[in-house]
C-alpha cells in the first residue's frame, strides 16, 4: 500500500486522459461498437481517478507535516 502512495499521480492521471481520449475517438469512428473500445474508456477513468486519490493522499499528508511543524 504505502508503495502504491509513492507513485507520482502526475503520470497516471495523463495517461488515463489519454486512454480515455483514444476510446472515445475510436468509439465514435467506428460504426459498430465493441467492447476494446469501452475497456479503454474505463481504464482511462480508472487511471484518473486512482491518480486523483492517490494525489489527495499525498496533500493531506504534506499539509499535516506542515501543521505538525
């Protein structure tokens, strides 16, 4: 866990609006839908939202060290 709080969210967060950019384009070049086109849609979301967390994370803990001090 604390590995997964270490991780930079300025890197997954852009690669998630990336995917999910990929997704929707396809998605809406296509004709017929499938479901790669959705998948990458949701991992994108995922990404974004995990890196999202995981920056929320790392603030509080800025901030309380900063109170602390």
């Amino acid at each position: 866990m604390k590995k997964i709080l270490e991780l930079n969210p300025n890197i997954s967060i852009p690669i998630g609006f990336i995917f999910m950019g990929i997704g929707g384009f396809w998605m809406s070049d296509s004709e017929e839908k499938n479901i790669i086109q959705l998948g990458l849609i949701v991992l994108g979301g995922s990404l974004a939202f995990i890196g999202a967390v995981i920056g929320l994370v790392q603030n509080r803990k800025i901030i309380k060290k900063s109170k602390d001090q």
